[in-house]
C-alpha cells in the first residue's frame, strides 16, 4: 500500500480505538435516546462531542507514533551469501535456511547458523545473553549446552568483532533464538495508561449518573408534569454528569509531556504510559549496554617491576598489532588509553587469537606479549603466583591481561614459538565501563525514592562490581537465575524483596523476575537495550529502551525510549509523569466535580420547582466552557518549581526536583473523591443561590434560569483560575470561557438557541458575587473542617502545579 492510502486507514484505527473508551457507550446511548423522544438538535450535539473527541485525540495518538517510527527507521543489515560464482550482499531478511554466509569483524548477523569453518572467530553476544566480553568461536558442535556456551552457533542481531568464519544458516526470522525471545514479548502489559483509570471512573459515574437522571425524572413526575417532559430532563441530566471532556484532557495532557520529553532526550512510543512513569517505584537495569557502554577500557594497571603505571600502559601498547580499527577489542582498548606514548606499528606482529590466547609483537629489539594470564604466565621463567590476583581482579569485573617481554636479536621468524623465557611485567585490567550518566541516575532515583535493581546474563561477580560501582545499595546481594528458577513463589517473592542484582539470566528468566516484582506490588520500569530484554520490557509497567544497541528489539517493545544515551533522562521522565499525575487529577476533578455540582444543582431545582432548571443544550455548553477548554489548560500546563527549601543533594537544579521527592503518586481515587466533593459543593452553592435569587426577587423576571445557569459555569471557573492561578494558560483560559458565557447569554440569537435571556449589569452582579462566594467557600471551609477535627484538611480545590 501507499503512504496516501495507509495513512486514512491508520486513522480510522486510531479513532476506533478512542471510540473504545468506557464513557463512548453513555454518550452514544444518551444521544441515541434525546433522538427518540425528538430533541434530533440536543441528539446531534451530544454526537457531535463524542466524535470530535475522538477525531482530536486519535491525532494524537498517531503524532506520537510517528515520532517512534522515524526514531526507529534504518535498522536494515545486508549479509554476504555464497553462490556457484563466488559471493553476493543480499538484505538479512532474504537469507532462508542452507544458505553459507562469509563474516568477518563489523558485521551484525542476521540468521542463526552452525559454523563450517572459523579463523579466530569472536563475535559480541551481549545483546542476545548479556555477557559483556566476545566469545570465542569454533567448529566442534556443543550438544545440550545453555546459549551462552553453544561456541559453534552465530546468532541473529549478534556481532563479529574478530576473525573470520564460515556458516550454514539453521534458522531465520521468528525461528531464531532472537526470535525467540521477541516472541516471548509479545503478551502485553496490562493497560499501564489512564485507560485503567477511566474505567474505575466510570464504574463509579455510572451508578450515579443513572440515580441522577431517574431522580430528576421522578420528581417531575411528582410534581405532575408530563412524563416525556420529565424523561426527557432526567436524560439531560445523565448526560451532563458524563464528563466526555475526559479522554480528551488525558489524551493531550499526556501527550503535552511526551513533546516536552522528546526535546529532552526521551521518545514516548504511546503518550499513555506516562501516567504510569508518575507511579513507578521501581527501576530494573539491563547492565551490559544500559548502566555500561559495552566497551573495554583500561582501568587498572599493575606494574610488577620497578617501572610505573605508564611504563606499563606504553609497553602494553607496543604489544599491539597494527592499531587500525580491525583490531582486536582488548588492542582498541590498549590503544584509547595509550593515546600519544603508542609509536605505530611493530616491526612484526602476531595478532591475539582466541586459540592462542595472546598477541606478540616486535619493536626495536624487544619482543612483547600480550594475552590472558594463565596463558602468558607459563611462558615466562620465575613469574610470581598471581592466581589469587588475577581471580581478585576478575571478581572485580575486570578482563585481565598479563604483559611481559624479552630482548630478541632482529625479528624471529617464529613470533610463537619465540614467545618464551619471558619476563613478567605487570597487569592490565579492562572492564566494560560504566556510563557517564549511570551513577548520576542511580543517585537522583534513591534521591526520588525508587529503588534500584540490576538484571543481567553476564557473570555474578562482574555485575555485582558494575552495581556497586554504579551506586546501587546492597551490590553484594546476588542471585543467580538458576536459583530464582528454582525458588518457590513464596521464596521468589523473599528473594526479589531483597536482593540487589540478579545475575546470569536468561531471557526466560528476565520475564521470571518482572513478573515476580509486579506480584511483590512493585511499580515496574525495565531498562535495556538488547533482545534478551524485549520480553521483559515487554511486560514491565514501563518498558525502556535505550538507543544505540544493533538490535532494535528492545526498543520495538519499549514505551520510552532513550535517544541520547544519557540515563538521567528516566529519571527526566518519572519526574514528568509525576507532575503529569497531579495535573490529570486535577483537571479530572474540574471535569467530574463541575458535573457533580450540575447534577445537584438540577436535582435541587427540580425538588423546588418541579421543572430541570437547564435543559439539555445549556448542560453541554456548561460542559464545553468549563470542561472542554479550562480543563485541557490545567491538563497541559507546563510543570513549575515550587522552592521546598532543599538546595542540596542528587536532585539540586532538577527543575522538577520539588516533584521528584514527593516520590511515587498513589491514592488517585481518594485524592480525586475529596476534590470531586469539595468542588461539587461548591458549585452547587454559587448556581442554587443565583438561581433562589432570581426567583425569590421581583427585579428579574423571567431570568431566574439563566442566573442559575451563568452561576454553574462562573463558580466553576474561578474555583479553576484560584487552582490554577500560577499557570497564564489557565487564566487566559477561564478569561475566555467568561467572555465566551457573556457572549452567548448577551447574544439574543444565539441566547434563544442555548433557551437563555440576556442579563443586565444587576443580574450579572448577583452571579458574580454568588460564584465568588462558591469559590472562596471550596477554599475556606475545608481548612476550618481540619482545624475543628472534623475533615481532612488541605486546600479545597488543589493547586495546579
């Protein structure tokens, strides 16, 4: 299909599945039901609101998603295919199963396949096992063995860093072991978004938007007036309790977070998962290629003689082959650290090979080797015992290497054989070192009150050092996935409760542990960057991907992606779905409080009166003016500091620190009941009192309605521009609902249209001063309630932030 023709039907789907909301079913029966009782123009525009809701919030939708897909564009591999002739490139995806492939250093391969011929193969795995070093490669099959040990197999997204080899493809596609793991990915998280949300919403709005409307229907009926009249203003009033601003104002607000995080460094595949970023309490970090870069560097030097640490490093470096970038990782690594005291290429060289287990070079007379301790060791005369050094280095995470060297005459014809009777000259170790930002990350989360844990393939020992190293608490509390395996549920839920760092994983067993962490009422974000962390990701309650891996695995099953490779912008975005939280709970409680206030206010009225005092056009219009428009302000206002007094710490100059170390949001029903309650009240006072007035006083007759109605929306209105005073867009907002109001009540055609009657300045004062005293009561008679020790305290209304 073509973009033009893909595009509509990708936005028919988007605006389906808006139209799946809870709340469409009571919009659409309500319409449904204004049209048979013949208010077509009522039903039309209850219709109406719903569609344009969905339409505006399916855009949405799809302008975050197209954001991720051209983050996600450019991940196509070619692979070199034998044929009768020779070789041809073909892409990765045209491989089928007994086709030969050629590799060498720098290709991403992307089929498994059984090895035919390997020369000093090595080949990256991390992505798929998590080990961080390269893994030797050869011929001899290795039946029944775990993943990381099948040295005869090349795996699909795996790169080769050394050597040469030849190779049978076996499997391709979903068949493959990266396959595999995806395909584990692919149950999806329960709804981790504000669906779960609406859905609690409406299950409480229902019962109360029916006993609303059956009770304005009843009480008609009581007061003998007709009883289409009466069904028909008990409908009006169940479909004004529906606040179906709702999924619009979620949808935006949400939406206006992920743009601030994408200029930030951070890519939000669904704009929903930022509700579920304000409640995480908890981060799981892939280690290798997530708090590290998956890159050797020198970071210990241990010279055995009477020469330094940089006799050491300039000696180790002379150990290099030619230096180019088809060196091998450990030589690269030399090489960075060597910078200047490298003085080019030997006069020969044998370059490191995974079967010999060093590298020899020759240089002014000098021969030195380079290679794995207990290989050089036994080539040196009188070395020292280092084995309980090299071990204590390695536990520390580190890739040791031995240097020696002896004088030689000229350059012998046999570098391996010459590599004898050495001398010791110190160790070198590397490790795959952290990431700039891990340990700022790690400190700013504890600083938030998340905690930090660290799951990996790679050795318990190495990932237990790279924790500790990071900061996380408790590094040396290790367990191993063959004992979380085996562990029962209730042993699994003591072991994932305190332990730090889970080592030696499997893909399996990452789903094992998310699952776990979830069960033990964990808020779950899991960071990674491979395919061995897709179906983790995957299941999480936030799935993070990080940018940069060979594989776009990780990132396919994420819902936040890191672009920049700076890890502080998790902790950008929990501090942004935070906010996000407090500034959809408020703009809920405008939505649903105002229409708790519109409910009372017609059950009051109608009690009194024996007739709905607003029919159903001027309960949308209430809707529309202080739903619509000032509670997507609140919804999208820009988070602002508020000074809390703490200059200091991780969280010093974070502009959301204030947020941050509020910690985790919980309690959004019993926060949004109280406000609900409060706001409710509220405006049930100012528009039941505007409305008295004008009945109860000769001075305006025929207006009583209208007063009662301009009330509703004006209390509304300031009870939002006092929350949200220190937001512009907020009061720029309720300013043009009030002008919007005056215009249409002042307006005779339009008035006539919304059933109204154009009001004079006396009429207007009264409204003014019964909203004010509305608003000002939401703010005052909670705090006096908590001071009797009869309520709960704290601002009526809340305070948008």
């Amino acid at each position: 299909a073509t973009p033009a023709v893909r595009v509509p039907a990708r936005f028919a789907r988007t605006v389906g599945a808006e139209l799946a909301d809870p709340l469409t079913p009571i919009l659409a029966t309500g319409a449904a039901a204004t049209a048979v009782l013949g208010e077509v123009t009522d039903a039309v525009l209850v219709g109406s609101v719903t569609a344009i809701n969905a339409v505006v919030s399916g855009l949405q939708r799809m302008r975050a998603e197209s954001t991720l897909e051209s983050l996600l564009l450019e991940q196509a591999h070619c692979a070199r295919r034998e044929t009768d002739g020779g070789t041809e490139e073909v892409p990765t995806t045209a491989l089928r199963p007994g086709d030969v492939l050629l590799v060498e250093p720098g290709d991403v391969i992307g089929a498994d396949a059984r090895l035919l011929d390997a020369e000093d193969l090595e080949v990256d795995e991390s992505s798929l096992t998590g080990e961080s070093l390269s893994v030797a490669k050869s011929v001899p099959a290795t039946p029944g063995a775990e993943l990381a040990d099948r040295t005869c197999m090349l795996f699909d997204g795996t790169t080769v860093v050394a050597g040469r080899g030849r190779a049978v493809v076996v499997a391709v596609g979903p068949a493959t072991q990266a396959g595999r793991a995806a395909r584990a990915a692919g149950g999806a998280a329960p709804p981790a978004g504000v669906q779960a949300r609406l859905a609690e919403l409406t299950r409480a709005v229902l019962p109360l938007t029916l006993a609303g409307g059956g009770v304005v229907t009843l009480l008609g009926v009581l007061w003998g007036r007709p009883l289409r009249e009466s069904v028909a203003a008990g409908l009006a009033i169940a479909v004004a309790a529906v606040p179906e601003g709702l999924p619009l104002v979620a949808t935006v607000a949400q939406q206006a977070a992920a743009r601030r995080l994408s200029r930030r460094g951070a890519v939000v595949r669904s704009a929903r998962v930022l509700e579920a970023l304000g409640r995480v309490d908890t981060v799981c970090f892939d280690k290798t290629g997530t708090l590290t870069e998956n890159r050797l560097r020198v970071t210990r030097l241990l010279p055995l003689d009477d020469g330094g640490e940089e006799d050491l490093l300039r000696l180790a470096a002379a150990g290099m082959g030619n230096g180019d970038d088809g060196a091998h990782e450990t030589d690269r690594a030399v090489l960075e650290a060597a910078g200047e005291a490298w003085d080019g290429p030997p006069d020969a060289s044998l370059a490191f090979a995974a079967g010999r287990g060093f590298s020899v070079a020759v240089r002014d007379g000098r021969l030195v080797v380079k290679g794995a301790p207990e290989v050089v060791l036994r080539r040196c005369a009188g070395a020292p015992e280092l084995r309980d050094r090299v071990r204590q280095l390695a536990g520390e995470g580190l890739r040791v290497l031995a240097v020696a060297d002896r004088e030689v005459d000229g350059t012998p014809e046999e570098l391996d054989g010459a590599a004898a009777d050495l001398t010791l000259r110190g160790l070198v170790g590397l490790s795959d070192t952290l990431r700039e930002s891990s340990v700022r990350a790690v400190e700013q989360l504890r600083a938030a009150g998340v905690r930090v844990v660290v799951a990996t393939g790679d050795h318990p020992e190495t990932a237990s050092a790279i924790a500790a190293q990071a900061g996380v608490p408790d590094a040396d509390r290790v367990v191993t996935g063959a004992q979380l395996a085996r562990a029962t549920d209730t042993e699994r839920a003591r072991l994932v409760a305190g332990t730090a760092v889970f080592a030696r994983l499997s893909p399996e067993q990452k789903v094992t542990l998310v699952q776990a962490l979830r069960r033990a009422g964990a808020t779950l974000a899991m960071t990674g960057d491979g395919v061995n962390d897709a179906a983790a990701i995957r299941l999480a309650d936030v799935g993070v991907g990080v940018e940069g891996a060979e594989s776009p695995a990780a990132r396919t099953a994420a819902d936040l992606v890191l672009t920049d490779l700076d890890l502080t912008r998790l902790v950008d975005s929990i501090a942004e779905g935070r906010a996000m939280w407090s500034r959809v709970r408020d703009a809920v409680s405008v939505l649903v409080g105002g229409n708790a206030g519109e409910v009372a206010f017609t059950v009051l009225g109608t009690a009194v009166g024996g007739r709905a005092p607003v029919n159903t056009r001027q309960l949308l219009l209430v809707n529309l003016l202080t739903d619509m428009f000032p509670a997507l302000a609140v919804a999208v206002a820009a988070p602002r500091q508020v000074p809390v007094g703490d200059d200091h710490g991780p969280l010093a100059g974070h502009p959301l620190a204030a947020v941050l170390r509020a910690g985790p949001h919980r309690g959004f029903t019993a926060g949004v009941r109280r406000m609900v309650l409060v706001r409710g009240a509220a405006t049930t006072a100012g528009a039941t009192a505007a409305w008295l007035v004008g009945r109860a006083t000769p001075l305006f007759p025929g207006r009583a309605s209208t007063m009662g109605l301009a009330a509703l929306i004006s209390t509304q209105l300031a009870q939002t521009a006092w929350s949200g005073r220190r937001s512009p867009l907020v009061l720029a907002t309720v300013a043009g609902s009030l002008a919007a109001l005056v215009t249409i009540v002042q307006t005779p055609g339009v008035s006539r249209f919304f059933g109204c009657t154009p009001l004079d300045p006396v009429s207007w004062s009264v409204v003014l001063g019964c909203a004010a005293a509305g608003a000002a009561g939401a703010e005052l008679v909670p705090g006096l309630l908590a001071r009797s020790g009869t309520g709960e305290g704290g601002p009526g209304t809340g305070q948008i932030r």
